[in-house]
C-alpha cells in the first residue's frame, strides 16, 4: 500500500530517510527502532536523551513521503518535538537524581554499619556494675544522611515517573489518529512501557524505607549489665532518646 515507507533492514541508518521502523522505545540515555520484535538498532547513548517521535518518525521517513508527513501527521500535541523534550528531560533528570542519591543512601548506610558491626564504631567502658556499649555521636550523622537520601530519592523517583506519564499521555493523544480509515490502515500507538513502573516501585521502596531509617538514626546507647554468674549470662536494656 505504501511502497518503500518501512525497511526490513535492521542496520540500516537511523535518522537518515532509510524508511520508517515497525516499533520506536524511547530511555534515559537513547532510542531503539526494531523492524520486528527483536531486531532493531540504537543510538548512542547520551545523558537525558529528549523524547521527539516526531522528529525521529520525520527523519526516517523516505524523501518520496517527506512531503506529505507534515500534511497527513497534523496532531499538535505529537507533533510538538520541543514541548515534549523539554518534559521529558525534566522527567529524565529527575530519575537520575533519585538513582545518585540511591546510591549515597546505599554507600553511607553500608559503610555505618561495617563501622558498627565491624567492632570501629563503639567504645566499651567496664564500670563495676557492667560493661556499657556507647555508640559514638559522630557516627549519627551517617544515619541521618542515608534517612534523608532516601527521603529526597523516593520523591525524586516519584516526581520523575509522574513527569513521564504526563508526557507520555500527551504523546498518547495521536493514538485515535488513521490516515483514512476506509482504505489504509495506516497509524501510531503511543504505550508504556516496564520502565515507568519500575520507577513508582522504587519510589514506594524508598518512602517505606526511610521510616525505619529515621529511627535508627536516633542517638542511643546501649546498657549491658551482666549477672556474676559462672556462664556469664547476660541481658540487653536498649535506651533510645528521640
């Protein structure tokens, strides 16, 4: 029906007029166009890669179309590449805050606790009534930093994904599009994908962790008093101060 318009050639350019894709996945870092469900080709990665399926629809369509792509694809929403970019790269920005601050969380929290429980991070004293445990104050700070990471990147996946789905429902209004239904059936169905779910996920992860994190972070030490018996049997009395 439409003689040229697509390729069968998974290698070829993409960009460059060699003929539209079956399927387009936009990312964080780049785009992939597959002539069928497993062979495709994609661009270099780059940071916070723009969402514009029109410019790139535009850019592989063959010279003899061109002409009447602007005519026959005339959805304002769609094809507003600027627009949608900028949302999208606000969206983008978004998720690769709340993947460095998710790292900081790991790093520090990780790093207290091999403190810790690495034997580093106390002081005992033995008094006469028993040895006490006393966890050092400039050690608190690290709980305190991976609670608020954990804060910061909860809301800054959930904002990110947020942002995502409103482009994409943007996008999304190009769908009921068809180039004359009757006789070509000829037309773009913008979805989600996996991705954007992921990212609400890990939102929730890291909004449900940051409780037992703020706790934690809490000064305290630790009364250990030891009954005088031969075995040394031992109970623990945890005091917190909030």
């Amino acid at each position: 029906m439409f003689p040229g318009l697509y390729t069968d050639n998974a290698s070829a350019p993409l960009r460059a007029g060699a003929g539209l894709r079956r399927a387009y996945g936009f990312g964080l870092y780049s785009y992939c166009a597959y002539v069928n469900e497993t062979a495709g080709l994609c661009t270099a990665r780059t940071t916070v890669y723009p969402f514009q399926p029109y410019m790139v629809i535009a850019q592989d369509v063959p010279s003899n179309y061109s002409n009447h792509t602007n005519t026959i694809l005339h959805n304002p929403t769609f094809v507003n590449s600027s627009s949608l970019a900028r949302s999208s790269r606000a969206a983008s920005s978004l998720l690769l805050l709340g993947s460095f601050l998710l790292f900081i969380l790991f790093v520090v929290y990780v790093w207290f606790h091999l403190l810790i429980f690495g034997g580093l991070g106390s002081l005992t004293f033995v008094p006469p009534s028993g040895p006490i445990v006393f966890f050092w104050g400039h050690y608190i700070p690290g709980l305190l930093v991976s609670a608020v990471a954990a804060a910061l990147a909860a809301i800054s996946f959930l904002a990110g994904s947020v942002t995502w789905a409103a482009t994409i429902k943007k996008a999304k209004d190009v769908n009921p599009w068809e180039i004359q239904p009757a006789q070509f059936p000829l037309r773009i169905e913008v979805s989600t994908a996996s991705g954007l779910h992921y990212a609400r996920v890990v939102s929730g992860l890291l909004a449900a962790s940051f409780t037992p994190l703020a706790i934690e972070s809490a000064p305290f030490f630790r009364l250990i008093p030891t009954t005088p018996s031969a075995d040394h049997l031992c109970f623990d009395v945890v005091v917190w101060f909030c």
